[in-house]
C-alpha cells in the first residue's frame, strides 16, 4: 500500500509539472480572460537594445549586424553592448561600430551578468529595455512585436519566441520542441493575465520598473520578471517578436547550461517569500506550478523507479480481483509491466546519449535522452547550489557555428 503511494505520488507530480498544469491552464483561460489593450499611439517609444557579452569575438559582429537591420526607427533605438570582464576583442569589435551609433559599457572587472547589466542601465536612455544575448538573432519585426504590448499601461514586461535554429540533430530537435512547448504555455498564461517565464535573450520591460538586483543573483531575467510581477504590472507573451539561435555543442554543454539556470531556480525558491505576488493567487500558483515544481521532477522519477523496483521484489497481494484495483496496487504482472515500460525509457535515453542518432525516426526516439539529461541537470544544479559551487557570473557555453 505504502509503496504504491509513493509511486503513484511520484508519477503525479511528473504528470501534473509537464502536462496537467498546460490542460489546467487551458481551461482556467476559457472562463478567465485577459486581453491586451492596445492603445493609440502616433509615435513608437525610445528603445534600448541591451546586449550582454562576455568574450563573444567571434559572433559579436554578427550579432551587431543584426540590429542594425532592425525594422526599428533608427532615432529611435539605442543599442548598448554590456560586455564587462571579456579579456578577448569584444570590446574592441563592439567599438569599431561606433561609428553606426553602438555604444559600450566595459569593465574589466567580471562580476556577472546581472551586475554589468545594471552598470550599462546608467547609460539606456529608452523608456523600453529589451534585453539580449550575444548569440541569439532577431527577425526584422522583433522589436516592434516586442513593444506594441506596451500601449497598454497595465503591462510592464513582454517576451518573445525563442526558436532553436533547424539542423543541429535529435539535440537540437529536442531542444527546438522543448522551447515549443514552453511558447505554447506562456500563450496559455497571458491569456489568463500574466506569463511567469521570459527568455532573458529577447524581453522587453520599462525602464522605469528597473530595480537594482542584490548582490549574487543568478538568474537575472526571472528577478526582472517577479520585481515586475510583485508591483502589479502585467507580464505578457508575443510570439511574432522571434528570437534564433542554435543549440550548445554537446549534450554535455547543454548540462551545463541547464545547471546553472536550475541553480537560480533554487535560490528563486528561497527568496520567494519576498518576490511571490502574494495577493494574487491565481499568479502564485502559475509561479509555484510552472517554475518551482520543474526541478523537483527528478526526485518523482527517482521516486517512481524505486517504488516500481520495490514492488517487484516485495509483491503486494490483491485486495480485490478487479484489475483496476490492482493495477493501481501495484500487484503482479502490472508492476512488472510498469517496470519494464519504464527500463525500456531509460534503456534509450542510454542509447540515444552514447550512439547519436542520424535517421529522423531514431532523432524522435532521442527525445527520452534529453528529458534524462535535463533533469539531471536539475540534480547537478540543487548540488551546486547547496555547496554555493554557483556563482552568479554567466559561464559561458558553446554554440554549434557551424553551416546549417
């Protein structure tokens, strides 16, 4: 009996972190509905185009490039490169567009992302902050999908779409549907009001909402997001604002990466009583439902496989001979059956990780890979936090350059 509760606990929480909480949404946003009001506006706001780098020679360029293509009044845009700590020629590429009107912040002192974005906040003349990464590209439309939401007074931050560039194999598929799926659920919950996830790569806020962040914070786009959550304003999701970029290298990269943003994750958690809009519960729970259960996924999947395995060593009896009862119990042949199905995901995941696979069936049968290994990230990133191994300066983490 108790064995089968802790499976079933288990097998919940995976199910309502990844799928029940969506189905939830969808039905809250039926009854309750929040629409954007867009206002009339003869003029376009002053925009800063806020970039952080840290030793990013190789692609700053390009990525200037990019904006200055920007479907955007050019009057209008300031684009300011963060690049503090960079000991390669970041900041001497960033200076050689002076010229076309980019400007630098640069220290050589490397204090992390957080703190070289608000040393360049001294400088943003817009009324509107987007914030983005080095790396990523935008569509020409971007920053005019990105602002129009702000006509409504009631919104103070915006995110956009982040899309995995096509070609990077079953890792790059995997992360691509990854970030579909979690389009799919910030367009669910800015229906019901507020969305509680913004890419740190292509998110608009005002400027006048800007707090400065306490020392050590590691994830700086989810601390933006709540200070303006916290005040009453309204966080909302455009996904005609499109941002590109292509996936980490390796696996192993992409670990990496997801550590470190689980880390923050952590440290959120513990600062929340502070940062939660308690007075809006509807909100709380997306928060708490969206963000904060997601690291704790490993732990029901640790949960379920030793349940299952203790079941099969330790048989349950049959309080009934309805086969719902005891399929829910745990007794033979489901918990056999259950066991297998479950060696059977983490036998691929094996596979996929050690043998990459090339044919497209085989890139989706990759995708039991990439949940492993995302979640343990998540173990990898608790364990960082709890011996304070984090620090809250980015690390940064290869992208594939390569031709697609």
């Amino acid at each position: 009996m108790i064995v089968a509760v802790c499976f079933w606990f288990s097998v919940a929480g995976i199910l309502y972190t990844y799928a029940f909480y969506p189905v939830l949404l969808f039905f809250l946003s039926r009854f309750i509905k929040k629409r954007v009001i867009f206002l009339s506006s003869s003029s376009k706001p002053v925009v800063t185009l806020l970039i952080a780098a840290y030793n990013e020679e190789e692609i700053i360029a390009s990525k200037l490039k990019n904006c200055l293509q920007l479907d955007f009044p050019r009057e209008r845009l300031q684009i300011l490169v963060a690049a503090d700590g960079s000991n390669d020629r970041t900041a001497q590429i960033v200076e050689s567009f002076a010229d076309q009107g980019i400007e630098l912040s640069f220290s050589p002192e490397r204090r992390g992302k957080m703190a070289a974005v608000d040393r360049a906040m001294q400088m943003v003349r817009g009324e509107i902050v987007v914030m983005s990464d080095a790396n990523n590209l935008y569509d020409p439309q971007t920053l005019l999908e990105l602002v129009k939401p702000f006509s409504d007074p009631e919104v103070g931050l915006v995110t956009g779409a982040k899309t995995i560039l096509r070609g990077d194999g079953a890792l790059g598929e995997s992360e691509g549907f990854y970030w579909k799926y979690e389009s799919f659920v910030k367009k669910l919950e800015t229906r019901l009001g507020s969305c509680t996830s913004a890419a740190g790569e292509i998110m608009a806020f005002r400027r006048s909402l800007y707090q400065k962040p306490p020392e050590g914070i590691i994830n700086d786009d989810f601390y933006i997001l709540m200070q303006v959550l916290s005040r009453g304003f309204r966080a909302v999701y455009a996904p005609l604002a499109r941002s590109y970029e292509r996936v980490s290298a390796t696996a192993a990269d992409e670990v990496t990466r997801r550590a470190r943003i689980v880390a923050g994750r952590y440290q959120a958690m513990i600062l929340s009583p502070s940062w939660l809009p308690w007075r809006q519960p509807i909100l709380v729970w997306q928060v708490i439902s969206h963000k904060f259960l997601r690291p704790l996924v490993p732990f029901g999947m640790i949960g379920a496989l030793l349940a299952n395995i203790v079941s099969v060593a330790f048989p349950a009896t049959a309080l009934a001979e309805s086969p719902i009862v005891r399929f829910f119990f745990l007794t033979q042949p489901f918990n056999w059956i259950i066991l297998t199905l479950q060696l059977i995901f983490y036998g691929e995941a094996i596979i996929a990780a050690r043998f990459p696979p090339r044919s497209r069936l085989m890139r989706m049968l990759y995708l039991p890979a990439f949940l492993v290994n995302s979640n343990l990230a998540a173990l990898k990133g608790l364990y960082r936090f709890l011996t304070r191994q984090q620090s809250a300066n980015w690390q940064r983490v290869q992208r594939r350059t390569d031709e697609v």
